[in-house]
C-alpha cells in the first residue's frame, strides 16, 4: 500500500513538473512566434482546454481498462505533447504548439486520478493521508517546473525548444514510474458493476454536490488569484523576479500542507478542514486589503495556497464516501471535469474585473462565494447522519466485498 502511494505521488511529482513548465514558459514560447500578442497565452489555455475535453472520456476509458494502463498512455500522450510543442517552436507554427500543449492537457487530465488511485490502494484510516501525500509530489514541481523550463530556454534555438523536449523526457520517466504501478481492480457485489445508480442518483446526492462545490470553490478561486496576481504586481510596479517569488512561495503553500492535511481530517474531520480552507481564502481576501507591498501579496498568496489544499484535498476525501465501486467512473470524471470547466472560465475571467475594479476589490467580490461555500458545509455537518454516515455505510459494504 504505501510502495504504491510512493509511486503515485512521484508520478504526481513529474507530471505536475510539466505542467509547471508549461505555465512558466508557454506564454513567453509563444509570444515569440505569434503573429498578434493576444494569441500568446494560447499554449497555456491550450493545455487547460485538452484537460477538460480528455477528463470524462480517460475515466471512463480507465474504468474499462485499469488505472495502469491509463496512467501509462497519458504519461506518453505528455511525451507526444512535448516533441509536438518543441517542433512547433522549431517551425515557428502556433498551432503546432498549442496542439503538442492541447496533449499535455491530456496528459493532466489522466493525471488528475492520481488521487483517487491513491485512495483506492489504501484502506480506510490511510485513505485521507494518501490522497494529501499523492498531492505533496507538487512540491518538486514547484521547484522543478520554473528551473527546467528556464534551463531549456537556451539549450537549444529557436528559445524555449529545449525547454519542451525536457518536458517530453520529464513525462516519459512518468510512464516508467507507473509501469510498477499495481492498482487492484474492485470487484462490485453482483448486479451493481453492471450500471450501478443512475447518473442523476449519483451527481444529486447533497454529499456530493458540497464535495464538488467545494473543491471547485478552492480551484476557481485559486485559479482565478492566481492568474491575476501577476498583472496586479506588475501594475504596482513590481519587479518580474518579486512576482515569481510570490508565486513560488504560493504553490508551495498549495503543496506542503499536504503532508499533514490527511492526519488532520482523520482527526478533526472532512467537514471541519474544508471550512478551515473557506476561512483560510477569507484569510486571503482579507490580506490583499492590506495593501500592495511584497508582504501583502505573498501573506495572501500563502493563505490562498492552503487554503486550496484544505478544500481540495477534504473535496476528494469526501467525494469518495458518495459513491460506489460501479459508479467511480461516472463520480470521478462529473468531479473534475466541472472543477476543470470552472478554472478555465476563471483563468479567462481574471483580467476584465481586474481592470475594472482593481486587485483589492477583485478579491472582496469573492467573499459572497466563500459565504455559500461556508453555509453548505456547516449545513451538511448538522445533516451529516441523513447524508453522509448511510453512504459511508454502503461504500464501506462494497469495499468488504471486493
């Protein structure tokens, strides 16, 4: 059990390097072979597009075929995408590059499973840790992705070609770590790995609609700081270096909790650590009022980063308690697809409110969403033996099956 958490969060670690190095260097790869400016960011929203089409079909195709073999193919899929992206460069095409970017987004879309792969090796008191510890492979990247991405700018010309071919041999170390990946296949109790409950049974359950509200509450808003934190410190007259630090110690903060926030739900409880998140992003808004200085957005840049992490992570853990061995396909895949839709409307929606109001208030307009998100967690701890305990129940059932 721990051996394979030990894959999957290396696994975690090398994809999330490259999908780093994407967002480092793909604006500036194609801002050099763009023919207008405002095309530049496409290899980042590229990447964030192939995730959300690639999400519900690789589950679905996983739930057929095994979590290893999936693995494997998307891990090659960001092999693909990194010679694509390179030759892109190389030729100066744009959709060339995007195309190779649009893979790696694929890659990431197979790669976001991690997770719940980690929660099925493990047995019920390891679940909460697993997950967190598959997500801690993100420390590496937030070291790795920006080094690797700026060593590979020079190493070959045209700039930023080396740069995607590190990321092709980042990915394809990946597909050899998940070749020792050993995921067992559940077995169902007769009649449910046939259909299990309908879609709508499944999606409409008040556990998994807060499970899902909350974790996309964390990834929109974090994607949403996140993309205008940089246009915000470069209007106050920050220096490129002092962003990239902020930004850094942000993904960080993103990824270190997640040593303990497993302990943490197994001791407080799910619900308990995702409000703790709500009140973290709270936190956040609250440091941005402070003002436009370094420590200003780094204090909320950090709070943002855990904040994710508790909701985040107590999103997935939740999540897994709402359905069945026959349904984890459908769950899964309804799970992140939505999350994935709703960072990217956010990645696209920062700018325009950002001009308009300004870093501060853009901030302040996110309280009334944390509110909601407060309000359904605290509703659901109250009703929690009506909703929750009967489905942790049934899962705990299938799960002794198997």
């Amino acid at each position: 059990m721990h051996r394979q958490v030990f894959l999957l969060a290396s696994a975690q670690a090398l994809f999330q390097t490259a999908s780093v190095l994407v967002m480092t260097v793909g604006g500036l790869a194609g801002g050099q072979i763009a023919s207008r400016p405002e095309l530049a960011t496409m290899p980042i929203a590229t990447m964030f597009l192939g995730t959300a089409a690639t999400t519900f079909p690789a589950s679905m195709w996983m739930a057929r075929v095994g979590r290893r073999t999936g693995f494997v193919v998307g891990a090659l899929l960001g092999v693909a995408g990194g010679l694509l992206a390179a030759a892109g460069i190389w030729l100066g095409a744009l959709p060339l590059l995007a195309s190779g970017t649009f893979l790696v987004g694929a890659y990431q879309a197979f790669a976001q499973f991690y997770r719940f792969a980690a929660s099925e090796v493990a047995n019920e008191a390891f679940r909460p840790r697993a997950i967190s510890l598959v997500l801690a492979g993100g420390i590496v990247a937030a070291l790795a992705g920006p080094m690797l991405g700026h060593l590979g700018g020079p190493l070959v010309e045209p700039h930023y070609v080396g740069s995607f071919l590190l990321l092709a041999l980042v990915s394809l170390i990946g597909a050899g770590v998940l070749l020792g990946l050993r995921v067992p296949t559940p077995k169902a109790e007769p009649g449910e790995a046939v259909q299990g409950r309908p879609w709508r049974a499944i999606v409409f359950q008040p556990a998994y609609l807060i499970a899902l509200f909350g974790a996309a509450t964390g990834y929109g808003i974090m994607i949403l700081a996140m993309t205008a934190t940089p246009i915000a410190m470069v209007h106050h007259h920050h220096a490129l270096s002092t962003t990239a630090t902020v930004i850094q110690l942000h993904v960080l903060g993103m990824f270190l909790p997640s040593f303990f926030t497993g302990s943490l739900i197994a001791r407080f409880g799910v619900l308990r650590v995702m409000l703790a998140g709500v009140t973290l992003f709270a936190g956040h808004v609250l440091m941005t009022l402070t003002g436009s200085g370094f420590g200003s957005f780094a204090g909320a840049l950090v709070l943002l980063g855990v904040g994710w992490n508790f909701l985040y992570v107590g999103g997935t853990t939740l999540l897994t308690n709402t359905y069945t061995v026959a349904e984890k396909g459908r769950a899964q895949a309804t799970n992140d697809m939505t999350i994935f839709a709703i960072g990217l409307a956010c990645s696209f929606s920062a700018a325009a409110p950002l001009q308009t109001f300004g870093w501060q208030m853009l901030n302040a307009l996110l309280l009334p969403w944390l509110a909601l998100a407060a309000l359904s967690l605290i509703w659901l701890s109250y009703r929690r033996h009506r909703y929750l305990e009967p489905l942790q129940t049934e899962t705990e059932r299938g799960s002794a099956a198997a």
